[in-house]
C-alpha cells in the first residue's frame, strides 16, 4: 500500500481498522482529510516553478512602460540625464527583481 507511506499515524490507523473491520465515520473522514492535505501539497510544490516566471512576465510590461516614459521625457535632454533616470529608476529594480529569483 504505496500511499499508507504518506499518511500520518492516524490515516494509517484507518487503514488497519478498514483490514480488521472496524471503521467509523469520523476516521473516514480524517482519511480524506489528510488525502485532499497530500494532494494539496503535490500540487502546490509541482506549481512553485511557475510563480518566478509569472511575477517576472507580469511586471515587466510595467517597467517597459516605464522606461518608455523615461525615453520620451529625457529625449530633448543631454544622454547622462536619461542614463542616469533609467539606472534610478528602470535597470537596477528589474535586475534587483530577476536576481531575487534567479540566485535561489
């Protein structure tokens, strides 16, 4: 019985009482209960890949839009202007960001 592994003591104790014929409702409950936890966790590890790539994918149109501004702003104003706004405020958050995710 492969998921009795995952089970905790009071599943397992369960599944003796099922062999033996011995269940109640509320064991049969707890039973589920620590099924919908197990799958719950699955899952949730299996999604924890996918969070970096939607919080990168989702903030970089902000910082896009930013940097735009930042262009059209600064257009009429000397370079060092506009390469010093964008370090401020574009480059050194996103980077900070992808770092954040990408180091660990």
């Amino acid at each position: 019985f492969l998921i009795g592994e995952f089970l905790t003591h009071e599943g397992k104790q369960w599944y003796q009482r099922r062999v033996r014929g011995v269940l109640n409702y509320s064991s049969t409950v707890t039973l589920l209960n620590n099924l919908r936890m197990l799958a719950s966790l699955i899952t949730i590890r299996s999604l924890a890949p996918s969070v970096p790539a939607v919080v990168l994918l989702g903030s970089s149109p902000c910082y896009f839009w930013l940097w735009f501004c930042i262009r059209i702003v600064t257009a009429p104003c000397p370079k060092r202007w506009y390469h010093k706004l964008e370090q401020l405020l574009c480059w050194g958050p996103y980077q900070r960001l992808c770092m954040f995710f990408l180091e660990g």
